[in-house]
C-alpha cells in the first residue's frame, strides 16, 4: 500500500489501527521506496535523526532506486503520522509503503 500524499482518509484509517493494534510506546517500522539519490536518502535519514531509530538502506537490483526501512521507537501513533507526513513533505517522489 503506498501513501497518497495529505490524505486524510488514509491517515485517519493508519490512525485507527495504530491504536488498535499496538500499546503505545511502541516500535514501528517505516519502509519508503527512493529513487536512488544520495541527497533524498540523506534527507529521509535526518528526519529520524537522534531518535534511536535503525536505518537499513538497500538499492534494487538495477540500482535505480532505493528501500529504506527505518525501525524506531515511537510514543503514539500520532508522532507515526506526523513522521509520514514530514518525510512525504520533504522528499519529492518518495513512496511510502
């Protein structure tokens, strides 16, 4: 599933199965798919700067873009969301999944 860009719909429904399926703090997992650009993984990387999260980049077979897992320990499911929104914001082209 990717996220389209400032949908409330989306968030709101991500919101609710946050709190249903989680106790809060909790790890969560962000994934975003890049194309491969140094500048855009640097971007994505300092959003979740001094967090504690654990970065995992990997580039495709072919090279022309890049996966970013990020595993981070989060408060609620509303820092969850803004995180989203922030890297959607900043990062032209990122899919969020």
């Amino acid at each position: 599933m990717s996220t389209p860009q400032n949908s409330d719909e989306f968030y709101e429904k991500l919101r609710t199965q946050l709190y249903d399926t989680a106790s809060w703090p909790s790890e969560y997992l962000y994934k975003f798919i890049i194309k491969s650009d140094a500048s855009k993984i640097v971007m994505v990387e300092s959003i979740f700067d001094n967090m504690g999260a654990v970065i995992q980049t990997t580039e495709s077979k072919n090279g022309k873009y890049t996966s970013i897992s990020i595993n981070v320990l989060l408060k609620n499911p509303e820092v969850v969301i803004e995180k989203y929104k922030e890297v959607a914001e900043k990062v032209e082209g990122v899919i969020s999944l």
